[in-house]
C-alpha cells in the first residue's frame, strides 16, 4: 500500500505527469515477506527459517551471475548509480557472466525474517533501516506504514475457455485483462498460431482489454462483472476488424520495462502452486536500505497521478499491479499453474500460452517458445526476430507498425498435470534464467 502520508497533489503540485521512478515516492510498502509468512503458516509443513536457509547462504557465500541477470545488471547501470548505496554494492566492479556477487546485509535479513517471521522485517532493525532510507530521500514512510501491513487471502476470478477454467487474482492485479482478452477471443475463429490473423487477433484483443484496464483497473471499485459479461466480450469483439489495426483508443496511463520471477510447483500429491514476486522494473527504484541489503520497489510508479482516477495514488491505497500468477482447472481439478512474466506483457503472454496449449494441442515447452508480439499501450507493436516474414508483412498491412522489443518479451513457466496417466509435464522457455526439473 502507499503510505499513510501519500498524497497524489503534492506530486501533481511538483510538475510530475507520472511517480518519478528513482524517488522514495515510488516505494509502496513491499507485501512480499508478509505473503511468504502468511503462506507457510496456513499451508506450508515448514518453518520460515528453514525455508530462507538456501537464499540465506547464496546471500552470503555469492551466487554465479547467469547470461540474462548480467544483461539486466548491465542495462541497469544508470538506475543503479543513482543511488549511492545501490552503486557501491552493485557497481563496485564490473561483473560478467559466471562471476560471484554476495549480498551480506541481506543474508543477515533473510536469517532475521527466518528467526522472527514477519516481525524481522516489518519491524525492528529492518525496518528502520528501510524508513530512514526512505526519508532521508525526502520519502513521507514511517515505521508505523510498515507495522500496519497486512495481507489478506482474496477470492480469485475467472472465466471459462475451451471447456476449461481460468483463474487469476483480482484487482488490483491486472489478472482481469487476460481473462477479458479470452472472453473477446473465444468468438472469433482460430487461424495458426504463426499466423499474422492469429497475431492480428490478440494485438487487438489486448489493446481493447488494456484500454479498459488503464481506464477502469483499481483497488476498489473494478467493474469486474461488467468487464467479465458475455456482453462486454461482444461489444468490443464487435469492433476487431480481421484486415485492419485500430486507431482510435486513447493514450497510456501506465510506464513500462518491468522486471519479474515467476515460479510454479506441483507435488506428489498434486498441491499445486503458482507464485510470483516483483520490483517492478530492474532493481525497483533503485533505492538500497544499506543496513539491512533491501533493494526497494518502484510499485507506486502504477499510481495515476491524474485527480479523480480510479487508480490515483491515496494513503493507504494499493497501486494496480502487473503481476499476475495463474491457475488453469478443468472438472474441478488443477490441470495448470502457469505464469508469464514481463510486467504489463504479462496478460498477453497468458493469452497467448493458453490458446496455443487449448486451441492448438501443444506442449507447454512449445507453446512457451511460440514469436510473440506486444501491442505497447498507445504505441507501437514489439514484434520478436522469430516471427516469419508472411506474418510481419500480413501485420504490417493492416497497419500495425512494428519495432524491435528492447529485450526478449517476458519469460514462463508451467506444469500440465495430466491425471490420466500421472504424468507432470513442465515447460521453461529460453528467454530467461529458468528450467523445468522434476523427479520422484
């Protein structure tokens, strides 16, 4: 949530259109450690302590640098040197693949949240460390925002899609733009998945749910029937023309070039679990508490900052949020935990994993490789090297203009779990640092 202090005039006031991304007004109060507690504690056999161990010692013996966290560390390196803190711990040297970094003050938070659950960060040293941080940046977070956190377990939405059920948290998560997108693309037919109709079809679909989204996508207050009705997904497929690029939506609300880590489980007992935490861009706001090696989030940068918006920046209000786990079930069973990240890509990414596993019959590996495309809100389409010159030219003759994405869109992973034969089959693509493992 944004501090109790927060206040969307005194930004607005200052000349700024957006929440200015290396400021301590970007920093929401980080949910994540509150989630882990709150999940061991209510379905977990282990304690925290054990839990942390592995990144604990990562933490602090170093970890290798893999080939994409070198490319992200490298094309971070202006956000880091805005901060002196963040600099002297991640620009001391220049560091290549397969080199070891280590992370000390934060293997000593890991342990401490390990040892006091919630109250290791929340509280005490911790969190101190991460408010005077905060206000000596000229930030309004006091230790009293912190100790208030609290998560809540909600009621996920869905809908259905080829005799299956898809589900996604609600808002303020954007869960509800693939689930739209699917409603919209259920009744129109299913050209290939190489095709530049099938790529027409989902740019148009998600620059139609993404408009709805920037318009309408709260804390409180979503529409989230109306946007979900039968109706609705008839209205707006109404307007999809096969040959031609709409132009006629209104620009962006929201920044972009997020930075995410999805992960996805299936035990022998076929628990299955789709989990996802986030900065939002590379390295967050690029704001490190020295003491206790916290790197801080740039959430608040999904405020709106323009007066009367459903998702203007007010104390205590939740931003709306780009990641969002998913959960595939059919005849009241899980099939699929899946997850595509890539920030406002995300639901895209979805959507486009989902038709290809339910309307193409292909694995989820294969579907994960698929081209993918990128209609960027109010601008143009981030179109991959991999899609075939019959689809680019059929794109661009319907007047789509199409750009090279800055980096490889999103990354996935995702288990089928086909309970007919008991077998789990994995899929992680090659665009980031992931694997599928298994073993019994």
């Amino acid at each position: 949530r944004a501090p109790a202090a927060a206040r969307r005039a005194d930004l607005a006031g200052q000349g700024h259109a957006t929440v200015p991304r290396f400021s301590p007004h970007a920093v929401s109060i980080p949910g994540s450690v509150d989630a882990w507690c709150r999940l061991a504690a209510d379905h977990g056999t282990w304690d925290m302590a054990r839990l942390l161990a592995p990144a604990a010692r990562l933490a602090r013996e170093g970890y290798r640098i893999t080939p994409r966290v070198a490319y992200d560390w490298e094309l971070a390196a202006d956000a880091l040197d805005t901060d002196p803190d963040a600099q002297a711990l991640f620009r001391d040297r220049a560091y290549a693949v397969g080199d070891r970094h280590a992370q000390p003050a934060l293997a000593d938070t890991l342990e401490r949240i390990g040892r006091d659950g919630r109250d290791g960060f929340y509280a005490g040293l911790v969190a101190e460390d991460m408010v005077a941080k905060l206000r000596a940046r000229g930030g309004v977070h006091t230790l009293d925002d912190f100790a208030a956190h609290a998560g809540e377990w909600v009621e996920p939405i869905h809908t259905d899609y080829r005799g299956h059920r898809v589900w996604e948290c609600p808002p303020n998560g954007q869960g509800i733009v693939a689930l739209e997108m699917l409603n919209i693309l259920a009744g129109l037919p299913v050209p290939g998945p190489h095709s530049a109709e099938r790529l027409h079809q989902e740019i148009e679909a998600a620059r139609l749910a993404y408009n709805d989204r920037d318009a309408l996508l709260a804390d409180t207050g979503t529409p989230v029937s109306a946007l979900l009705s039968d109706a609705h997904a008839r209205d707006l497929r109404a307007r999809i023309d096969p040959d031609r690029a709409l132009t006629d939506l209104p620009p962006p609300l929201m920044p972009d070039h997020p930075d995410t880590v999805y992960l996805c489980v299936v035990d022998k007992d076929r628990n299955a679990v789709s989990l996802i935490n986030s900065l939002f861009d590379n390295f967050g706001s690029a704001i490190l508490a020295p003491r206790s090696g916290v790197m801080l989030n740039n959430r608040a940068c999904c405020f709106s900052l323009a007066e009367g918006h459903p998702n203007a920046l007010a104390p205590g209000r939740r931003p709306l949020h780009t990641i969002i786990p998913g959960m595939l079930t059919a005849g009241g069973r899980a099939v699929m935990p899946f997850g595509v990240m890539g920030g406002h890509y995300q639901a895209v990414g979805q959507v486009r994993l989902l038709r290809a596993l339910l309307d193409d019959g292909l694995d989820p590996q294969t579907a994960l490789e698929l081209p993918r495309v990128f209609p960027v809100p109010g601008g143009p389409v981030q179109a991959e090297d991999t899609l075939t010159a019959v689809a680019r030219n059929g794109l661009l003759a319907r007047g789509h203009r199409l750009v090279k994405p800055p980096k490889p869109l999103g990354g996935g992973q995702a288990i089928w779990i086909d309970h007919d034969r008991g077998v789990l089959i994995g899929g992680s693509e090659p665009r980031k640092d992931g694997l599928a493992l298994g073993y019994e």
